[in-house]
C-alpha cells in the first residue's frame, strides 16, 4: 500500500500525511510540482519528529511518477466517484492517490485510475479535508489486506 499526493496545496496537510504514513508504516509519494516549498515550516511542524522515519518519494511530475507504478492499481479518491471506499476490495499493491486540495486532478489523471472511490457525505457537502480522507481510507485498505503493524504497547 502507498499513498500517493498529486500536487497537494497545502503543507500541513502533506506534513500530516507524512506523519501518517511514518507511524503507519506506509510509503508517500509526492507528486510536483507543489504549492509551497518543499522545506516549510508548516510542514516540518506538522510532520513534528517523524520526517525522518517516513518513507518519502517525490517525483517531478505526474509522467515521472507513473514510471513507478509498476503493476499496482492505482485508486482515485474523489468526490466525482460512483462507488464508496466501503464497498471495495483492496489489494496491499494499492497505490491512493489523492488529488490537490484546490482542485483535486485533472481529467487525464482522473481517467488514468484504475478505480475511483468517494467517502458517502450528507448531501450538501463538499468534501473532507485531504489528510482526514485518506486516514480513513488507508485505514480500511490496511483493515482489508491486514496489513496494519503489529502492535507494540508503549513501555511506562
């Protein structure tokens, strides 16, 4: 399972998915370019000390990062999907992507997923915040290939 941000916006949420990705054991692939410098202080402070521990991969563009893909499906989170992430069979090859904050991925990428899935909302709505929706994904993806970490308890 990877996650993969198509040119996000906004750093804290690319921080907080960093974080994510570290505690979760999980893989994140940044697609650029981005909308703020790579080094920002709101990512490095919503990333706190887990920089270092995620696995982080970016590419320069979206052509680029397709190289890596290899035979993984890839799975689009949008709000212009039919089906919701509930009722799909995830595959531990994965790859979520996630489109940009403002404007989510343009319809060549949009076309290029394997799958797209919705998170169900009350009518009216627009969308979850990024890093919220693929939490809750990813969760159930993990759920799905059991492919969760093994449990530690902290030491007192």
């Amino acid at each position: 399972m990877r996650l993969a941000l198509y040119q996000p916006d906004i750093a804290p949420n690319v921080g907080t998915l960093l974080r994510l990705g570290a505690c979760l054991g999980v893989p994140v692939d940044i697609i650029e370019p981005c909308g703020f410098p790579f080094g920002a202080r709101d990512l490095k402070r919503a990333m706190m000390d887990y920089g270092a521990a995620a696995d982080v991969t970016r590419h320069i563009s979206w052509s680029e990062f397709q190289k890596t893909t290899g035979d993984s499906r890839l799975i689009l989170l949008t709000t212009r999907a039919r089906m919701a992430y509930t009722d799909f069979a995830f595959r531990e090859s994965d790859i979520l992507l996630l489109g940009r904050e403002s404007a989510g991925v343009p319809g060549t990428v949009h076309e290029t997923a394997d799958a797209r899935l919705m998170i169900p909302m009350v009518a009216g709505m627009r969308s979850i915040n990024v890093a919220v929706s693929a939490s809750m994904v990813l969760g159930e993806a993990l759920r799905q290939t059991n492919s969760f970490p093994r449990f530690t308890p902290l030491q007192d």
